[in-house]
C-alpha cells in the first residue's frame, strides 16, 4: 500500500509539534486513521491508502461541492476530479507561491494554469527536474519560502543528486513540496519505460528516506494532504512528495500560444528523412517524433529498422547518436531531437563539439514547447534570445546551418549536411501541435533494437 510513505507516518508526531494542541488533536487523529486504514485494508489497489472520509476539512469549497458531491449517497461509482484552480488556492493559502520544474501529462492541467496565471517572476519551467530542486532551493535561501517542484517520476533520477547532496535535511535542509506524476502506476496500462519507472518509484522514495503520500482526487483530501505536507516541511525542513495518479486533475484548456511557423513536427521529421540514404540511420528524440517517426515509415511500408525510437530517457537521443556513429564510421548517423530534450542535457553538445566526430549530425526540431505533456513552453519559444546555432558553434560542431521552417529550406540544409564535415548541427523551427490520431509504435523496444542492430550490422549498403 503506498497511500501513505512509512517515513510519513513515522514523522507525523514530529510534524505536529510545531502545531496547537487544537491542530495537533486534529492531525495524529487523521494519520493515525490514515495508519489504521493502511495496517487493515486488504484490497490490494496499491496507493489507495488514503480514502474519502479519513480526512474531512471544516470548510469546503462550495463550487467543488457542487462538481464533486451529488445528492444522491456516495457509492464507489463516483468519480473525483480536483479542480485546478482550487488546488492553487490551497497551495497559495498555506504558503506556496513559487513553482519551478519539468511538465508531467498526468500534471498538465495543473501546470498550465499556473503557466496562466502565476507571474512570471514565480514560475519557471526549468531545464530539467535537477535544475529545478536547484532554483528551488535558491528560492528558500534568499526569501525564506517554501517553493512547489513538479516533475514526472521518471525525472526523479535527474533529482537524486541535488536531493540528496543538497537539500535533504542532513546537508542543507531545504523545505519544498514536489509534486510528483505517477506515470506507470502499479495496476494501471502504460507505456513499458513507466511500467518500469511506476513500480519502482515509492521504493525509490523510500530508500531517499523522503516521505510521501498520494494526493486525493477531491479538494478537502487535497486540502488536509496539503496541510500535512506544510507541517511536515516546516517542522523538518526537507523535501516531502505527494504522488500523483492519471486523472487526478479537471481539465484545463490553457490559454493558446501558437508561433508564426508553417510547418507541424510531423511535416518536418517528414522532409527530413526523405531526404536521407536508405544506408542513413535514424535516432528519434523521446515522445511524439519518435511516434510521428513509426507512423511515418508505416504509411510508407519502409520499416522501422533504420530507426531507434529514444521512448524514454529524455534528452539522451543525441549521446546514443554520437556512440552509434562512434562504432559505426561507415554510415551518416542523424539524431532528430526536440528543443525541450536537447535543453534538457545540453551538456552534450560540448561532449558531440570536442569529440569531432564525422558522420554525426544533429537536428533539432524546435516548436518551443513541450508538446507531448501540454505544451507549455520552453526557452526554446525565445527565438530571438536563444539561439541552438551559436551554442553548436560555441561547442566545437564543424558545420553549423542558418535555422529553416519551410519544406524546402529543409530539402536544402539536410543535403548540405550530408555533404560536409562533421559534427554538424541543423535547427528546425515549426510550429507545436499534433495530430489527435496519432498512434503509438506497435513494436515493442526491444523489436526495435533487434531490428536496429540487424540493420547497423550490415556492411555494404
């Protein structure tokens, strides 16, 4: 059951000291409840350890009353959504105002209306989730507030180091609240890198000795859990997780940003591998590239052989790519990566700059957004501020191409790649969006990678 992190319940006579005796009676009876509830439940549903009831707040929101409480009894059929707005307010009531991370699909609706509506000066989407426990404590140090890091569970292994060298209590103590996605949730269908990452993650947490629990899908639990979680912090001094589950949120249609380019994603990954070798070999950036990839070869009937599809391991494509063409100097190897993956770990430039080698080429595919987890931005959008070009330049890549958006500016600058010296680097600016038929690869990772390392073991092509 993982409702409830042990090393919750092990804290929360510790939390409470710092409450009134009012507040204290209130809260040991609700995690002694939340204890009682875990010690005897046998249904198995893992992360249901806390449940309608076992925490009922003095006020509730008359608008989430409305949405979330019928007239009729509650049976098991009711369903919850939390309203994002209302756990802004309550976030904001007890003393949370500055936000910082990586977007999560399963938090998009959350993260987009603090993208909406928090200044910018107290919201930034941060390179990736260790960037983010950094700002964050940099935050506390010069204000003495408590900052909100949201993050998908896949990122925690971004998180470690600075959670544990930095802001756990034993170094630094810092106090924050991270509001975790629980993608591949034990129970519930994914995709095979967060089944992985989904089962493993209160493990993860419970080795980190940082406590946790889930957060309710309706706004008086959501409320009392945030109440725990300031009483936590504020009495320890550390970090503390609250996990959240597929459909925990209302939906939220965030205000549109589009760019002024012409073509989608999919119209770019398209030009670019028309335009390559049969004997080119093809590394996809995580997300709807490498899906709009699959599909693309699919339609074609190409095969999926000439390509590995990066579904996990977020901003690794262009160090996969640069090995590959490391053992592999008889064929031209392209990395397609995204603006959000290339920031993500962009360290790896420096690595492709100074390593020199010939037959890597580097594309990114900039829409300046995180399109696959709702489209919030990235710095990428800030076209006239960053530029991917000067940073390749400053890095040591040989050839480095003027940005294009149009199909045949594509044509062009991929065939000029192809002919000049390596490394190479080539931005691609379109606009965000996708397809809302857009399927998923049919072929599991390791098809994949049999087919691959089949098609990189032939010689002469």
């Amino acid at each position: 059951m993982f409702g409830i992190s042990r090393a919750a319940l092990q804290c929360g006579t510790q939390a409470v000291r710092a409450c009134t005796v009012q507040q204290q009676l209130v809260k040991v009876a609700s995690l002694s409840l939340s204890a009682a509830r875990l010690a005897t439940s046998s249904d198995g549903n893992n992360g249901n350890g806390l449940h309608p009831g076992d925490i009922i707040a003095n006020n509730p929101e008359p608008q989430e009353k409305q949405k979330n409480q019928p007239d009729q009894p509650f049976t098991e059929l009711v369903r919850h959504f939390l309203d994002p707005k209302l756990f802004y307010e309550s976030l904001a009531a007890n003393g949370f105002d500055f936000f910082c991370g990586v977007p999560d699909s399963l938090l998009k609706d959350f993260c987009s209306y603090v993208d909406d509506n928090v200044p910018p000066e107290r919201h930034i989407i941060t390179a990736n989730e260790g960037n983010a426990i950094a700002l964050a404590s940099g935050y506390h140090f010069s204000t003495g507030k408590t900052p909100v890091v949201y993050l998908q569970n896949s990122g925690l292994g971004n998180c470690v180091n600075p959670l544990m060298s930095l802001a756990t209590p034993s170094v630094y103590s810092v106090p924050m609240l991270l509001l975790v996605g629980w993608r591949g949730e034990p129970g519930k269908m994914d995709e095979p890198q967060h089944q992985t990452q989904g089962s493993c993650t209160p493990l993860m947490l419970d080795s980190l000795g940082i406590p946790y629990q889930t957060l309710p899908d309706y706004i008086d639990g959501a409320q009392q859990a945030i109440e725990t979680a300031r009483s936590y912090i504020t009495s320890v001094n550390g970090p503390w997780v609250l996990l959240v589950r597929r459909q925990c949120f209302y939906k939220y249609k965030s205000k549109l940003r589009q760019n002024r380019y012409p073509l989608t994603r999919e119209q770019v990954c398209e030009g670019v591998v028309s335009s390559l070798h049969p004997s080119d070999v093809v590394v996809s950036t995580t997300g709807m590239l490498s899906r709009e990839l699959f599909e693309f070869r699919a339609r074609n009937k190409q095969g999926h052989h000439r390509d590995f599809l990066t579904v996990g391991s977020m901003g690794h494509a262009s160090s996969i790519a640069m090995g590959i063409a490391m053992g592999k100097k008889s064929r031209q190897v392209f990395c397609l990566d995204g603006d959000g993956a290339c920031l993500m770990h962009m360290g790896t430039m420096g690595v492709a700059g100074t390593t020199q080698c010939d037959n890597f080429r580097h594309i990114v595919i900039n829409n300046g957004a995180h399109d696959s987890v709702g489209g919030q931005p990235t710095a990428g959008v800030n076209w006239d501020r960053l530029s991917f070009s000067k940073v390749a330049e400053g890095c040591g890549y040989k050839t480095i191409l003027e940005p294009v958006s149009t199909a045949e500016g594509i044509r062009e600058a991929v065939h000029k790649l192809k002919t000049s010296p390596g490394p190479g680097f080539l931005e691609v600016r379109c606009k965000k969006g996708n397809r809302m038929d857009l399927g998923r690869p049919t072929r599991t990772p390791l098809e994949n990678k049999q087919d691959f390392m089949s098609f990189l073991a032939i010689e002469d092509l």
